[in-house]
C-alpha cells in the first residue's frame, strides 16, 4: 500500500489540488441554489458546450484557454460524479479506479505478455479486447451522434483495426475518383441540373466518406483540416463585411467581382 510519504512533493502537490476541488464541489452542492438543482441531464449540453471549447482553443493553439477549458471540463466530471454519489450509484474514487482497470486490460503490451511493437498492432489488440468485453461489432463503440465527418473516420479506423481496409492509398484514390464520377453521372450535361436529387446525394456521401478514407491514408484529419478552412474563410469573408464597410459600400449592393478584389486582399494577411 502506498503512502503519501511515499510520492514525491510533486505527486502530492497534484492530489491536494484534487481535493480542494472536491471539497470545493461539496461545497456547491450544498449551498449554492444553481448547483443544488443540477441533474446528469441538465448539465448534459453544458458539458457539450464546454469540449467544443476546449476543441477550440485546442484549434487556436491557446495554451492558457486549453488550460481553462480542461478545468472547466474537470469540474463537470466531479459534478457527475458528487451527483451519483448522493443515490449511492458511484462516486469519483470509482470512476478513477474503473479507467485505471481499462487501461490496464487494454494495454496488454504493457502490463501483460502480448506483444506490440507498433501503433496498428496496439489499435487491432484494442479492438479484439472490446469485443470479448461484450461488444457485439467493432463499430459498436461508435456513439450515434458523432457529427457525421468525425463519425465517418472512426467507422473507418474501427474497421482497420479489425483488418478490413485498403492495402495501398493509390486504390483509395481510385476509389475517389469512381465516387466523383458515379455523382457527376446524376446531373444534366447541359446545365448541371440534378436528375435524381436523392440519389445524388447517396453519391455525395460516398464521395465524401471515400476522401475521408484518403485523408487517413495520408495522415490528415479530416475534421481539423475542415475547421482550418472554415476558419480561414471566416476570417477572409470578416475582413471583406469590415474592409468594404469602411470604404462606404454594402455588401449587398457590390457585384461579385468588387467582392473579389477585397476577398484576394484578404488572402494575402
């Protein structure tokens, strides 16, 4: 049994931050009238707000607000679990201890005799680990409610984990183009009006999970490389209401190439 006396001042100093914010929680909930009334449920979008948050400042790079947004996220874990605690279901201590027993079983490489010297062969032995664990398909682990882009990658890096998977990026490439063809096959030549609304949109997802595909190959993520451009277009599209305001014109009114102008200015900051 460790003691503290055992742990360097480090460790220690780690644990009584720990606890003050746990006495801290205790406190809330006892006497603040916000806290008391919380749920599961009714911190549920909270929680949700505050990762894509953190997503954010992770994206900007902003150390000081990652640190915040962490604290923020902390704070939500312990108030789950101070709620559980008061129906007796489980308390923190258990929540600690059941991903310490996850980690330990799924890292067999580590704490066990199986050998794995690469990322993929940790990734197939987590896979085969989940599904004696009761999970009926390796995509069972995918939550429901992924947005679907991020959704998209992780059935596609669950199946690899499984074995089933392209063996070369040119067959992946191929497959894009095939994809992109079999959507343009859905509009008129003339005008590029679409013939079967429905099924061209069957072809655009496919499409799109097929590059998805591609982006894995070729170690991009495709989620931050989509959050990248929809920042930079942000920024562009800010800089032309802002530029063109201050020069006296409404966007409204300027024609497209007058947009242009301010829009190709705006590539170069």
């Amino acid at each position: 049994m460790i003691t503290l006396s055992d742990l360097p001042e480090s460790r220690i100093q780690q644990l009584l931050a720990f606890d003050r914010l746990l006495n801290i929680m205790d406190d809330l909930r006892a006497q603040c009238p916000w806290d008391k009334k919380q749920t599961m449920h009714s911190l549920r979008h909270l929680t949700i707000e505050e990762t894509y948050e953190l997503s954010d400042a992770i994206m900007e790079n902003d150390l000081p607000e990652i640190k915040k947004e962490l604290g923020d996220i902390l704070l939500h874990i312990i108030f789950y679990a101070k709620i559980a605690s008061e129906t007796n279901d489980f308390e923190i201590k258990d929540v600690l201890h059941g991903i310490c027993e996850k980690l330990i079983v799924r890292h067999p490489h580590i704490y066990g005799d199986v050998k794995a010297d690469t990322e993929e062969q940790v990734k197939q032995n987590w896979e085969q680990i989940k599904l004696k664990e009761g999970n009926k398909s390796v995509l069972g682990g995918v939550p429901a409610s992924l947005p679907a882009l991020i959704k998209g990658m992780r059935i596609q890096e669950k199946a690899r984990g499984a074995g089933f998977d392209w063996e070369e990026k040119q067959q992946v490439w191929e497959k894009v183009e095939e994809e992109m063809q079999e959507f343009k096959e859905h509009f008129n030549a003339d005008d590029n009006s679409i013939i079967d609304k429905e099924k061209a949109e069957g072809e655009f997802g496919d499409l799109l999970f097929s590059l998805v595909n591609y982006a894995r190959f070729i170690d991009i993520n495709p989620e931050t490389a989509l959050e990248r451009t929809n920042k930079k277009f942000i920024k562009r599209f800010t800089y032309l209401e802002t530029q063109s305001r201050a020069d006296g014109k409404q966007l409204h009114e300027m024609t497209l190439a007058e947009m242009d102008e301010y829009w190709n200015k705006a590539k170069t900051l």
